[in-house]
C-alpha cells in the first residue's frame, strides 16, 4: 500500500477522525445521527476491529455515571448506526462485546503511513523529502481529534494526538532548521511558542531559528522568557538541552544544533 492512500474502508465507505467524525460513500459524506450515537462509532473505530464489551462501550461514552435508561440508548444506537452504514460493514454483538468490522478510521492509518516513510526518509538523510511526508500528514487534519464528540474516551484520545500532533511538527520545524530554513520558519514558531509557553522543545527551536538568523540577542531573550515561565507555573528550571543550547548560544557556537527529535509514530 502507497503512502498516504485515499482508499476507504471495505466497500466503498471512508472513516476521518482527524477532525469531526465524518463517514463517507463513494466520496459523499452520510448522516451518523445524534452526537452521542457518532461518539458510539469514533469508540468502536478506535478498536480497530477488536470487540468492546457493554461496559466498556457505556464507559468509554458515558463515563463512570451513565444515564439510567443506558442501556436502551446502546441499542438504540447501535441500531441507528447499523442502518447508517448498511451491509458494507458488521456491527454485531460477538457474545462478548460490540464488533464493528470491515471499517477502519483511513485518516489516522493514512497517517501512520506518511509519518513512518517520514521517519526512514529521516534516518536515510532525506531531510527534504522527510519534511514534505510530514506536511501531507499534518494537511489530513481537519480540527481536533474527533472534534465536538463529548465522551470520556474521546476526550482523552484528543489529548494523546494533540500531543503526537505537535511533536511531529516540532520534528518537521527541526529538519527545516537544519536544511537552512531558519528565516522563514521564525514567526511560525514565535507564534507555537505563544500558544504552547511552557513547551520547551519548541522555545529550543525558536532559539535555534533567532541564532542562525543572525540574532543571538533575541535568542537569548527567548530563553529568558521561557525560563521564568516555567519558574512561575511550575517551580523549575528549563530542562538540560534547553540549557545546554543557551550555553552555546553565549559561547557563540557556531553550530549549535544537536540530533532532531524522534517523531512519535500512532
């Protein structure tokens, strides 16, 4: 399989998670019903085919204080979802749990797909063509993970790939840096550092991208305020790489870049 294919799921639907839920037949786009009955589904695409017992379906949607009239909701949902997907897909109870098979989510596996060719292309020196996997990765998203899905699971797995999120693009700033990219990548990063002030990755990055700009100043300036940013939310100092940068930095090092990141693969 290419990297990054835009085939579907078996019989012609396509399941996106990278934004809000959206299911597609033959490109066009159909109704999954109420919020909580698409929250069922994102659960169920989350098990990759594995079933998922009652309990762990009404946990993962509802939390640990479901409504009294649960358990009629299951099945009114899983109905409801069973007549939105028709018979190219199965959604049955396995005796041991719900079962959706024949379905995958295409934009996270698309993903994995294009960030792995991403990484070998890293590690074989292809720092430009690593750098154009990562864009057509980043460019499958469409907002939040499973954006405006209300569900405990849901929650927490928006949390997870915000993370992965960012610690690709951290990778993919690094690489630029390193091809001599610095200028044009400075205002992005002053802009992440804005929206992220305690990440010290990308105030790293951010200082690398002022010094090979020709403004040490500015990216002692930047360290400065990262530090007491963290000494003001969380009582500590930056963390070793971050000082070992400022260090070189003041010694003015001519090339103060160490190894990229490892990207985080899910």
């Amino acid at each position: 399989m290419g990297e990054g294919t835009s085939h579907g799921s078996r019989g012609g639907l396509r399941f996106e998670l990278l934004g809000p839920l959206r299911a597609l037949r033959d490109g066009a786009e159909i109704s999954l019903g109420p919020p909580k009955q698409r929250a069922v589904l994102a659960v169920l695409l989350l098990q990759e085919g594995r079933p998922i017992s009652y309990d762990g379906l009404v946990e993962a949607v509802w939390g640990c204080t479901p409504p009294a009239h649960v358990r009629n909701l299951v099945q009114k949902y899983i109905s409801g979802l069973r007549r939105a997907l028709g018979d190219r897909v199965e959604l049955v109870w396995t005796g041991s749990g719900y079962q959706l098979t024949g379905a995958d989510a295409d934009d996270l596996r698309e993903r994995r797909q294009l960030v792995s060719a991403a990484l070998a292309a890293r590690d074989a020196g292809e720092l430009r063509r690593a750098g154009e996997l990562v864009v057509r990765a980043e460019e499958l998203w469409r907002g939040d993970f499973a954006e405006g899905l209300q569900a405990p699971c849901l929650a927490a797995e928006r949390l997870r790939w915000a993370e992965k999120r960012l610690t690709v693009l951290e990778a993919r700033l690094a690489g630029e840096i390193e091809l001599g990219r610095s200028f044009e990548y400075v205002h992005e990063l002053v802009r992440l550092v804005a929206a992220h002030p305690l990440r010290e990755r990308l105030a790293e990055l951010l200082m690398l991208a002022l010094y090979r700009t020709g403004r040490p100043t500015d990216a002692l300036v930047a360290y400065e305020g990262v530090r007491q940013r963290l000494a003001e939310a969380v009582g500590a100092d930056p963390g070793p790489a971050l000082r070992s940068l400022h260090a070189r930095i003041l010694r003015q090092d001519p090339e103060p870049l160490g190894p990229l990141t490892a990207v985080a693969v899910g």
